[in-house]
C-alpha cells in the first residue's frame, strides 16, 4: 500500500529528520565517519540547496514527518549532444516505511524531473552491501551497466 505522501524539496527544518534517515542506512564504509550532531551538515545542506544544479528532496507524510529522501544532481557532459545526465544520490526510505511505495515515488518523481531538464540518463551508485536495494534499482530498470570505484579521503 502507497501512502499518502507529498515529495518537494527540502527545507531546513527537515535536516535533522534527513540526517537521521541517511545515517541509519549507513553502510560499513560509512559508520565511524559521520558526524553525531544533525547540526554539523547544515553548512553542506545550505550549499546544496544554494547549488543551482543540485536539490534535496523529501518524501513527506500527511502530518509533515520525513519518510524518505534522495539528492538530484544534473551533471553537463559532452555526450549524448551536450545533453545533462541525472545522478541520484542519498537515497533513503525511513526504516519503519521501507516497502510501502515510498521509494518508488521518489524515483518517480527523481525520474519526472530528470526528463523536464532533458537528460539523456539517470544514474546512480548502490553500496554492494545493499542488495536489496539493487534488486529495486532493477525492477524500475536500471541496468547495472558500469564498474563504480571510490577512494575514500575521510
């Protein structure tokens, strides 16, 4: 069952909900490196927002609780005529709503912006340790097309 949520962007009052939604899906490489106080991403919060090519969404409930969120970024490129490509990033369903929808409206509505802005594609990275993630990713066609490689700086 689909709840009754609304998807629009983020405002500060919703970073400490964020923060706490993004943290929770920690995977391995990311535990032991994220700051404890929801306050300390404000500065990467305002940027993000202030960032003309980038936003951060949430998926809303009725009583205005944060369920979910993703970040859109749209990167220029050559390819594709010049054509921007759509990165997802941080996409996170609340534990307790995971299987309900949420996140499929959220790709939804990543996807509807990303075709407005007349990219060519839509990508993303999945932590390996995320399997069931991957498995979503699949369903809504995604193509595991690409080796990802990091080098952590942190």
């Amino acid at each position: 069952m689909i709840p009754r949520i609304r998807i629009e962007k983020a405002r500060p009052e919703h970073l400490r909900e964020i923060v706490a939604i993004i943290n929770a899906g920690a995977t391995s490489v990311r535990r032991n490196r994220e700051f404890t106080d929801w306050q300390d991403y404000r500065p990467a919060f305002d940027a993000l927002c202030a960032a003309p090519e980038a936003d951060i969404y949430v998926a809303l409930t009725e009583a205005g609780d944060v369920i979910g969120t993703y970040q859109i970024h749209f990167l220029k490129g050559l390819a594709f005529q010049g054509r921007p490509r759509v990165e997802l990033e941080s996409v996170h369903v609340r534990p307790d709503q995971r299987g309900n929808g949420v996140g499929r409206l959220m790709m939804d509505h990543a996807e509807g912006l990303a075709r407005a802005g007349n990219a060519c594609l839509i990508q993303l990275t999945s932590n390996r340790e995320r399997e069931g993630s991957h498995a979503f990713y699949r369903r809504l066609g995604f193509d595991q097309s690409h080796l990802g490689y990091k080098k952590m700086l942190v």
